[in-house]
C-alpha cells in the first residue's frame, strides 16, 4: 500500500525504476491482449499498461476494471515510443509497465464522467460533490488555494504579526448585513451570532497590545446569494498598530506582489494606481471598476444645460446629471437591441436611455436630435469623443443612478464588443470613500462601511452639520472588477466614536447597551490602529481564472443557500425545539424539495 511516487510526478528521469502507485482508474483502454489504464490521483495521471508476457493474472485483473475503481500496482517506469508520446500530458514520455495489480475497491457508475470540464447540471455536480472534487480542475484550484493561503500566512509570519483566532458564537449587532443567529440552550431566549467579521476583536486585540494580528476565518452573512458571494465565506483579517493608511496600502501591495508572483509566477506591477471613490464613479459608474478596459463615462451636463429636452431639463433642474457613455461601433444596433440596452439600464433604476448615432461627417441620427441645436449636438460628439459609428448612451437622473445605469452597461460592452484583456490582472485602489450614505426608505444616515472607521481629519467639524460630506480614512482593493478586501482606519478615541453614533441616530443608552465594552476599552490606551480584510473565495476564484466561488471551495452551497449533499438545512425534531424552548411558526411559503428533482444515473 506504501506508494513511491505520485502518479503525476513521474517523468523520464524514472525511467528503469520500480515504484508502487495507487489511485483512482480514470480510463481503461483495451487493445487486444494489451489494456491500458489511466490511473488517477491527485497530483495528476499516468498511463499504466498491463500485458501478457509481464503477468497475465494481473492483465485479467485489468480487464475487469472499471471507471473510478480505486488500484494500486507495482511496475516499471519506461519511456513511450515516440510515436505515442502524449504532450498534453506532464507524465506523457513515460508509463509503467504493470507487474502486481492490487483492486482496493470498485466502484458504482458514477452519474457523470470524471474527466468531464463541468458540463454537467450543477445540481447534479452538488449532489455528488464528492465525485465532482475528483475532477482535475477543482482537485488544481484547491491547490491553487492552499499555496495562496500558505503564501499569505508566511508573508505575515515574516512581518511579525501573530494568527490569533477570535470566537465564532458572539453578539448580534445593529447595522451591516443580517446575522446568522443561534439559539442558547442555557440562556433560553437568548441567541448568539455567528460573526459577519471579527471586526470588534480585532480592535480589541489592538487595545490589548498585540500590535499584528491576522486571522483566515470563516465569516458568515444571512444575504442573498450570486457567482461571487456565499452565505459562509472565508477572509484574510488582518489589524496593526502604529500604521497609517500608507503604510497598510503599501504592505498589502507588497504581499499581494508576492503572492502572485510565488503562486501564478507573474507579480501585478506596483504601485497599484489609485481613485478617490469619487473619481471611479464619476469615470465608470463603479467603485469597483475594472481597468481592463477603457470606455469612461462623460458627464454631459454642461453640454445639453439649455436644451429643449424635458427629460435632460427636468433632471439637471433637480439637482441631477446627464452623463453618457459611448458604445464603439455600435451605430449599427437596431431599435430592439437599444431596447434591451434599456432593460438593462433600467435594473439599476433608470427611469430612461436616450441614445444617438454619430454618422459620417459627424452628423447625429436620434429621435432627440430636434430637441439640440447644431452646436449642443457638436459638443455632445467632442466632449465623448465619439466617432463615426459609435453609439452614445444618455442617463439623466441623479447622479447615482447615472453612474450606476452606466457602469453596467459599460461592463456589458466590455463584455459583449470582447474589450475585456483576458489574463491579465489589474489591481486597483479606491480610497476617500464617502463616511455615510443616506437610506432613503428609513430617511437616515447608515455607514457605508461600519461605524468603527475613522472620517478623514478634515471633515471631523461636519458629523453633526454635513454628515453627507465627510470621507472616510476608507480603502477598498479591486482586482479585475471585484472587490477583493476592504479596510480603514479605526476610531480609537471614545469622544470620536461616540459622535459617530450620535451621527447614525444611535443613542447613548443603545451605544452602551451593544457597544459599551468597546467604548470602555478605548478609555483604556487604545493605539492609533486600522487593517484591512481580504476574501480567501474571491481571491482565489480570480486567481484561479474562475467565474463562481464554486469552483474554489470544497462544500458551497447553492444560489439558495442550499447544501444538496448533505441535505442543509433541514428540519430539527420536537425534541430539540423542546430543548431550547422554542417554538417553531408555520410557513406561509410552500417549502422547496430538500434535493433537486433529477435522474440521476444508476439511483431508483
């Protein structure tokens, strides 16, 4: 049982040598008198070749040996004929010529092949998500992962910090995302919450005098699921003492550098460029955009103030924009193919997208055109630099909607038009984030990124006078269009953080109620501090040149928070209702199946 090698670390230099191997049997190939085998494990394939003159009871054996039945085998490695030298494979100028053939265990017929690249219902693949971590692809990403999260812990090892773990069963607090709660047996009533981030103990951690900290620790957020996102998710946690933003910028560049360079072998070019977070909205409708790609957005605002367009006049006499994006060589598109433009605009809350045609000669064909004169039309192609045969896009609306509406778009054509430079990894910075962002349903202030960060020192005077107006000493990471971490600097004085809560309409008595052991530890020496938090997930899905999170971890769930293996969640019995003195309520909605209606190969 002792193996010698992996099957897919072998290659000529073994050549004469005797090894033991054992894995999985990923195809049987039959020849007449010859059957050859590819055995499988996780460090890739080799070729195994059963013949008479070697043993013949091992050849019989072979013949009865089917797909994923788990062998070992004793042989000798020998080079390939030259004519059957396999270059798609690292092992493919050698195979081993098999003398003792051991079957481990058969195997049923699994529901889908193997060696299949995922063309399978996911469903399916989730069902068997053990079958589907066989794959080559998956068995690589997790790979890929472990080397990442190997490469980012000795990165900070190297610098001092120390991987101190903080509690999973905490307290449920206001503001962010919803929490995952746990009923107290002991305390009956009473529920913990499973953590969204470590984020308060790890200002604790500072307040005690640990200087550097980083954790890779399971987070967990009760949010609607898509591609990139996951009900529990995994992150790089870091804080320190004694640095300013600067210096965080500087050190998770370095790491990251580094990062790509020992795992994908090519480090992005540093310094990262930077946008103030007005700056990205305002160019492309995002704070997460990706520089892949140019096609920036143009605020028109100026050019069209004056028209006799009721849309454009009504919304900059709102207090609103008009802003445009120009689609290249896109003149052509039909009335429905701008309509389904507008579908898309209208996700995002446009009320509306106008459009023009720049022909030849630098004539506009819209049905808006009448509504401009000729020097309104000449400004609108200059100032978007439009071309012949380029399509502009209009949103007139407030200046979020704008930037929203067309930034989507612009990742569209991005998309669609094959503008995006694939293979490429373009990191960027997003700073000055705005401190507050207004909740228009609960007509209040709430953090755009949590209530501990620290507003830039300039904008201290306005929390009570301009709340809308103050920046936050905020960063965010972005890789390709995703954000892949966030961080700031943290409040570490008592007055400051307390105005902060005044300021999101938390009062003294709540502040104290759910906050008062971190107010209290501020009193105590707190150290100036900030950090940062990266997401392991999304990281490697970028890494790994993936488009799901999926695909990089072992157990997801499904877009419905679903784990159809194991059959999560599912109903708990009376008896533990009873012993944590719940009860549970009906369900007005219709329960879905536990596991998808499928047929699944060789299942009555």
């Amino acid at each position: 049982m002792e193996r010698t090698h992996e099957n897919g670390r072998l290659r000529e230099e073994h050549a004469g040598q005797s090894v033991r191997l054992a894995g999985w049997v990923a195809r049987r190939r039959d020849l007449g008198g010859v059957v050859f085998i590819d055995l499988r494990d996780r460090s890739g394939i080799v070729q195994l070749v059963f013949r008479p003159d070697v043993n013949q009871a091992a050849l019989d054996a072979a013949d009865r040996l089917r797909s994923e039945y788990v062998i070992a085998v004793q042989g000798q490695v020998v080079l390939r004929d030259a004519a059957s030298v396999n270059p798609k494979l690292e092992t493919g100028a050698v195979e081993v010529l098999v003398s003792e053939l051991t079957v481990l265990n058969t195997a049923k017929t699994p529901p889908f092949a193997i060696d299949d690249d995922g063309q399978v219902d996911e469903a399916v693949r989730l069902r068997y998500r053990y079958l589907d971590l066989r794959r080559p692809q998956l068995q690589q990403a997790l790979q890929l992962r472990h080397r990442a999260v190997k490469g980012v812990r000795d990165f900070l090892d190297g610098r001092g910090f120390l991987e101190i773990e903080t509690p999973y069963l905490t307290r449920s607090t206001p503001e962010g995302a919803r929490d995952y709660l746990v009923p107290s047996r002991l305390r009956p009533g009473e529920f913990y919450a499973l953590p969204q981030s470590p984020q308060l103990f790890k200002q604790l951690l500072m307040v005690a005098g640990y200087e550097r900290y980083f954790q890779v620790v399971r987070c967990f957020r009760d949010e609607d699921l898509r591609a990139d996102r996951q009900p529990e998710f995994t992150q790089l946690d870091i804080e320190l003492s004694f640095a300013d933003q600067e210096y965080i910028l500087d050190l998770m560049e370095q790491m990251l550098a580094e990062l790509f360079a020992g795992v994908l072998g090519a480090a992005p070019e540093r310094p990262f460029p930077r946008l103030t977070y007005r700056e990205a909205m305002d160019r492309f409708g995002s704070d997460k955009p990706d520089l892949r790609f140019g096609l920036e957005l143009r605020d028109v605002s100026e050019r069209v103030a004056g028209c006799d367009f009721k849309v454009f006049a009504d919304a900059l006499a709102r207090g609103g924009v008009v802003k445009a994006l120009v689609a290249p060589g896109c003149g052509s598109y039909s009335r429905k193919d701008i309509d389904d433009l507008g579908k898309i605009a209208a996700r995002y809350r446009a009320k509306g997208l106008a459009w023009m045609i720049v022909e030849e000669g630098g004539a506009v064909k819209s049905p808006i055109a009448k509504f401009f004169s000729v020097e309104q039309l000449q400004g609108i192609v200059g100032h978007t630099m439009a071309q012949a045969g380029d399509l502009i896009l209009f949103v007139a609306d407030r200046p979020r909607v704008a930037a929203d509406a067309l930034g989507a778009l612009r990742l569209h054509f991005g998309r669609t038009l094959g503008l995006i430079e694939e293979g490429v990894h373009r990191f960027l910075w997003v700073t000055e984030f705005p401190q507050f962002e207004h909740d228009e349903e609960a007509d209040r202030y709430v953090a755009m990124h949590h209530p501990f960060t620290m507003p830039m020192e300039e904008d201290l005077a306005l929390l009570e006078s301009q709340p809308g107006a103050v920046r936050a000493q905020a960063y965010d990471v972005v890789l390709n269009g995703y954000e892949l971490g966030g961080g700031s600097i943290r409040i570490h004085r008592r007055e400051t953080q307390e105005r902060m809560f005044t300021a999101l309409g938390v009062g003294p008595e709540e502040a104290s109620d759910k906050f008062g052991f971190l107010l209290d530890a501020l009193d105590y020496g707190a150290p100036p501090h900030g950090g940062i938090a990266l997401g392991i997930d999304r990281l490697v899905m970028l890494m790994a040149g993936q488009e799901s999170l999926r695909e990089v971890i072992a157990f997801p769930k499904t877009a419905s928070g679903s784990d159809l293996m194991v059959g999560a969640p599912s109903e708990i019995s009376q008896e533990q209702w009873d012993t944590l003195q719940l009860q549970p309520t009906p369900s007005k909605q219709p329960r879905p199946p536990a596991t998808p209606l499928v047929a699944v190969p060789g299942e009555q």
